[in-house]
C-alpha cells in the first residue's frame, strides 16, 4: 500500500475542503439570495466541473498554470518556482474539480432557510453577517456538512485532473488513485487492491454519513 | 389604565425614552392642550414622544401595471391601533414591510418623527436593523432550532445578563407563557408560538409594532381568546400598532383608527367605526361589507333628509354632507342590522321613517341568526334572530315588512369622487 500517496491524497483533501468552506460558503449564499439577472451563468460556471471530461478541465488549467499564461507568470515571479507539476497547482485544480461539490449542497442548503426567519432577525436588530451565522448556520449545517465531506471524498478520489496537471510525482503529486493506476500498470494486483479498498471504504463511509445527516437534520 | 398597572411598566416607559423626539407643532395637532403640557413637563420623557409616522409612497412591482400607493400619517404620541384593512391582495402585507424595511419603494418618503426612514430623492433607505421596530409574520416564524426562551432573547444580545433576565421574565409573566422555556417551537399550539413570537418582539421595547395578520392562523376558539388579549397588552405596553387584517370583526374589535385599501391604494382613513357606519365611496362600502348597496337617486332634500327614489321604492335618509342635490345619482347603504321586520299589518307609529313591504326570497340560517335576502323593489338584506324568525312564523315568500330608520341609510355620492386616493379602474392587480 502506498502510505505516502494516501497521505498525499488526504493532505490534498483536506485543504481542499477548508479552502472551498471559505470561498464556497459565501459564494453559494449569495447564489442562493441574488435575484441578479446574469446569475445562470455563474450557476452554469460552477457545475461545469461536473460535466467537462476531467482531461479537458485538467488541460486548460495546466495552460493557465504554465508560463505562458499571466497567472502562472506571476506565481513565478513571486514564488519563485512554476505552479504546474507542484502540489500548490494541483491543490489549485482540485478546488476548481470539487466546486460544483462544495457550492450546490451549500445553495441548497441556503435557499431552504425559510427567508422570513431572516428578516426577523433583521428586524430584531441583528445584521446581516450575525443573522447568516445565528439563523442560516444552524439551520442548514447539514448542507454545509454534506459539501464538505463530498468535496473531501471526491478529492481523494480524483484522477483524471491530477493526471494533467501534477503530473506523477512521488511525494508531491503523486495521490492515491495515480498510485493505484501505476501498480496495475506493473501488474502488482495486490498493492493496487489493498489501496482501492481503502478508497472505496472512505467513499461509503462519506456516502453514509452524508445520507444519514441529511435525514435527522429535520426541524 | 389602572393606576398600579401603570407603575408596573413604568420601567419598561423609562427605556422608552431614547426613542422620543420631541416637535411642537404636532404636539399641538394631535394633543389637547392641557395633557401637552402635562406631557411635555414630564421629565421622565415618558410618552411625551410626539412621533409621527409619515408614509407617502409608490411601490411598483415586476411585470405588470401593479402597484401600490400608500399615504398614511398616524401621530404615535399616544397610543394607537391602525387597522389596514381590506381584501388579499390590496397592498397591505407590502405596505407593512416596506415600512418595516423589508421591502423598498421606488418613490416616495417614510417619515418617522425626525427620523427619515425612505426618501427616494435622496436616496435614503434605513434597513430593519436601524428602524427599532417590531414586525410579526402571520404565521409567527420562530426560529425553529432555538428554544422558546432563546427564542425570546434573540434581540437582547447587546443587553447585560441581568436585565436580559428581567426583560423576559416580564414579558413572560404578561404574555403567560411561563412553563415553555425549553420548549422548541415544534412542541407549541398556535396560540402558544403566537405568543412566543409576540413575545420576543415585545422585549425589545419597539416604538412601532406591524402585525401582519396575527391571527388568521388561528383555530377560531383561540383567535377569540386572543384578539381580547392583544389589545389588552398593547394599551399595557403603549406599543403603537398597525395591524393588517381582512377580517372586519377583528378591524371592529382592535382598531382605532381604519385605512382601507382597495387595489393598492388608500381609499378611506378615519376612525374604524366611522368608516365602517359612512364609507365614502361605493368601493368602500363593498370592502367594509355593507350589505345592501343599491343604487337610486335624489328626488327631494328637506330637513337635512335626503328622499332617495330606489327603483320604484322611495327612502329618506340623512342628506349626504356635500354635493348633493335633487337629480344626483347615489348609493344607498344599509347594514342587515339596521333592518327590523314586522309581518302583517303593521302599527304606523314607530320612529322607523321607512316602511317597506316585500318578500323574502332566501333564507340563511346562522346558528342563532336569519341572515334574509328580501326583494322590496330592490334586494334588500336582513338580520333577525333566529327567535324572531320563529315568532313570526317566517318563511321562505313570506310578505313581510321591512323597517328602516333614516339614520340608518348611508347615501353615498355615485361617479367619480374627488376624494385624494380614489382608484381609477385598474382592475389587474396582481398578489401583493
């Protein structure tokens, strides 16, 4: 079994998931409340990940993370080391390939908050800010925990994506399932089996308590 | 007010006195003079507050001709119950909430005391958190994943431990809802989560209280028991109110003052007894439910008695204050009520100037009450006791005779009215 590529994967994983908890959150309750007009395209932006082929995301981002493009200039200049092939451009991909993961459980969850128990809130003088984290929160962490653990899941799962643009590095991107790819292509059945188990067993579990929460969380 | 009862929320008045702004000229409008000087030598501040609620707004609505047109101006010096009333869809949910700020008109102006709460030309708009107010959803939206007791506290945040604790247990005594504490709303009545969400509005001491049809969600014993209750607490707490309702009997029982709406306008405003006896246009009368509207025409004025020829049936009534002169073309009025009925031939000396004879067509049965549709040349509607009805030995095509006195036949002005307000056909409005 290839620890270093398990742990690879649940550091890649986990920091996945925090990042899309920060930027998702805001980003889906604002979905969730716009009556903007242009908002479907956002919407559209947002689940495309779920539909592009995985080496079609992978390839424009491995061009926006090259040199040729601005972005990965600047990330030259500053950093002093390419994106691409590096664990940062893959941890830049992975939160491009969870979003629409993170993002529509988020929404859902908002835009099922009675809007009233909102504007009672505003009229008891609690701002807005305060009144998304006494009233919005608590009535819809289900959602918020259910983005979370599939974003998390699917992360650890990813391949495609990885492939383009990490590249296969032991240690830096070199995740799981690249790992289970490489021991079947060396015919080491076992090893790939023992990895692939461990990926499944992770992927019911999350299943599991997604679907489990979603059921008690009922008011 | 009773004396003690007073003293009991005087605290609760003595808080309220960041609120009050003070401006003479409306004392001096809406205060007889002595109690304004009374109340301005008060240096407690209480009530000597002389906030005037100004709403002078438009507020249009995506895709249609809908709108709504507000003008209402109510002094909250002291304590009063507005009833907004009138059928679904007349703008009166949109008017509580752009007042509450919820919603924001496209022009126009709120004003309360010196405060600007909306001026569209300056582009002001205080959101709810700003206004101090205290609004009440129909159907109470209690936070359901809180407790009743956190429930009550929610906006006391900003306020130490102790006097969080003794604001609600004051209001928890007033409202009854001791015993509920941690209860979650799930576990409550309707009355129960009504008084709960009026609860935890009432804590914060609002200076203006909107309900928005607080009991239509009601079973009825209970929305009985609470329509009594509520005003009770309001006088209690001298929270100013404005209520909105398309129940006459609970605009009767609450209100103290009356602004009708009809498709998005504000068609009558005056004391709720007043508008209900005398409304000033055909819509009017239709919206307050007056039960017999017919239409007729002046053929004599003497007396301050208008004689007002209804098809081939003649009336006197009270002359309409203005305007009116022999040829006009009217509305009569009549309340079922203000019908009595006599069978046979009857005594000529009663007071009852109008005597009709007709015939009854339908019959209503009401628990204990006749509702009857008569036909005296023209439909004319009555109310008896279900007694009476036996008494007489009524039935349906019995003749009888309908007695109605003078003052109890309102004439109203028919055609266009001058009257600020009045709506001119525009039938399509939409759900607002």
């Amino acid at each position: 079994m290839d620890l270093e590529a398990i742990w690879l994967s649940l550091k890649l994983a986990a920091l996945t998931t925090a990042i899309l908890l920060f930027a998702g959150v805001p980003l889906a309750y604002w979905l969730a409340v716009t009556h903007w007009r242009l908002k479907f395209i956002l919407e559209s932006l947002v689940v495309l990940p779920l539909i592009l082929p995985p080496t079609v995301l992978g390839f424009y981002i491995l061009i926006a993370l090259g040199p040729l493009s601005p972005i990965g200039r600047a990330y030259e200049a500053i950093a002093g080391k390419s994106l691409a092939f590096s664990f940062e451009g893959l941890l830049l991909a992975s939160i491009l390939y969870s979003l629409p993961f993170a993002v529509r459980p988020f929404t859902a969850a908002f835009a099922a908050v009675d809007q009233r128990l909102m504007e009672v809130s505003w009229c008891l003088g609690e701002s807005r800010l305060r009144t998304f984290f006494r009233v919005t929160v608590p009535l819809s962490w289900a959602g918020i925990l259910t983005g979370a653990i599939l974003s998390f899941a699917h992360t650890l799962g990813e391949f495609g994506v990885v492939l383009m643009v990490g590249g296969n590095i032991p240690g830096v991107t070199r995740t799981v399932s690249i790992s289970i790819y490489d021991e079947v292509q060396a015919v080491n059945y076992s090893n790939a089996a023992m990895t692939s188990l461990v990926l499944l067993g992770s992927s019911f579990l999350a299943l599991s308590v997604t679907t489990l929460i979603n059921r008690k969380a009922v008011y | 007010m009773i004396a003690s009862e007073n003293c009991r929320y005087m605290g609760w008045l003595d808080e309220a006195a960041r609120i009050e702004m003070v401006d003479h000229s409306s004392i001096k409008k809406h205060e007889p003079p002595s109690s304004n000087n009374i109340n301005w030598l008060d240096a407690t501040g209480e009530k000597t507050s002389t906030n005037e609620l100004t709403a002078d707004f438009e507020k249009h609505f995506d895709g249609g001709p809908a709108s709504i047109r507000v003008k209402l101006h109510r002094p909250m010096a002291t304590f009063s119950l507005t009833v907004l009333f009138g059928p679904s869809g007349a703008g009166k949910s949109t008017t509580l909430r752009c007042l509450a700020g919820l919603d924001r008109p496209d022009r126009g102006i709120i004003r309360f005391g010196d405060e600007i709460w909306f001026d569209a030309e300056r582009n002001i708009f205080l959101p709810p958190q700003q206004r101090n107010i205290g609004y009440l959803f129909q159907d109470y939206a209690l936070f359901p994943h809180l407790t009743v007791r956190q429930n009550v506290a929610y906006g006391l945040r900003k306020f130490s431990a102790p006097l969080r604790r003794q604001r609600i247990e004051e209001i928890t005594s007033l409202l009854e809802i001791g015993g509920l504490e941690h209860r979650f709303p799930r576990q409550l009545s309707g009355g129960q989560q009504q008084r709960v969400a009026l609860a935890r509005t009432l804590v914060c001491r609002p200076r203006l209280l909107l309900l928005d049809e607080p009991l239509s969600a009601l079973d009825a014993p209970t929305r009985h028991q609470l329509r009594r209750q509520l005003r009770h607490w309001l006088v209690q707490l001298q929270i100013s109110t404005l209520l909105v309702t398309h129940d006459r009997s609970e605009a009767l029982a609450f209100g103290d003052h009356l602004a009708l709406f009809h498709a998005g306008r504000v068609c009558q405003n005056g004391p709720v007894q007043e508008v209900f006896a005398a409304p000033a246009d055909v819509n009017a009368a239709r919206i307050v439910g007056v039960d017999t509207i017919a239409q007729g025409r002046i053929v004599n004025i003497s007396d301050g008695l208008a004689t007002v020829e209804v098809g081939q049936t003649q009336l006197v009534a009270l002359a309409p204050p203005a305007g009116a002169a022999i040829g006009s073309e009217v509305y009569i009025c009549i309340h079922a009520e203000g019908v009595t009925l006599e069978v046979g031939a009857a005594l000529p000396e009663t007071s009852a100037r109008n005597r009709l004879v007709g015939r009854i067509r339908a019959v209503d049965r009401e628990g204990p009450i006749v509702r009857l549709n008569l036909d005296c040349g023209f439909p004319l509607k009555a109310l008896i006791t279900n007694q009476a009805y036996e008494n007489m030995g009524l039935h349906e095509w019995s003749d009888v005779v309908a007695l109605i006195k003078a003052t109890a036949i309102h004439v109203i002005m028919s055609g266009p009215s001058s009257r600020e307000g009045k709506i001119i056909n525009r039938s399509r409005y939409g759900q607002i």
